[in-house]
C-alpha cells in the first residue's frame, strides 16, 4: 500500500490516493490543482523515505474540489456574580482536496 504523510495548516495527515479529506483554508480556485511540498514520510510496497524534517524534492499532487465551513462551535463566557455572559459562535473554514498522486 502507498501511502505519504504530510503537512499543512499546522497539521499532519496520512495520504493515499484518489482518497478526500478536508484541511485548513488554501487559497486556490476550485477545480485547480495543487502540490502539497512539504512532505514527511512517502512509503511504497518495501520502501519507506523519512524526510529530515521533509523529503527534498517530493510532492503529493491533489485536485481542489471545494471550499466551505465547518460546523458552529459555541464559545460562552460566563462569570458568577457579576451578571456577565457573552456567547460567540465559530465556524472554521475549510478546504476539500482529492489526492490524486503521490
């Protein structure tokens, strides 16, 4: 099994191809194709490559399907006493690629 994993947004995934995953806001227009460079670990039937921190040279090609936001999280603030509350809703967007070589 073929399989890399990589980095983006501050985060590590594991990645095979043709799979779909959703990761922090890239700005690019839907439908382009984008290389993820920063590569950690690429491993094939026998093989493995360990970057130090990356492997020079490795990209993971990916297919940008679409862009929204996720679900609302709610944040409340509350202190007793004093007559304070304050609720405040987030929603994280998102971008949703498709792998489509390692």
């Amino acid at each position: 099994m073929k399989f890399a994993i990589i980095k983006t947004g501050g985060k590590q995934y594991k990645v095979a191809e043709g799979q779909k995953l959703k990761v922090e806001k890239i700005i690019q227009n839907q439908g382009d194709n984008f290389d993820f460079d920063q590569v950690l670990l690429i491993t094939e039937d026998n093989s493995t490559k360990i970057g130090t921190p990356f492997i020079s040279g490795a990209k993971v090609s990916s297919k940008i399907l679409k862009h929204g936001k996720g679900e609302k999280k709610l944040v409340f603030r509350y202190k007793s006493k004093t007559r304070y509350k304050k609720t405040k809703g987030h929603r994280q967007p998102f971008t949703e690629v498709e792998i489509t070589k390692i």
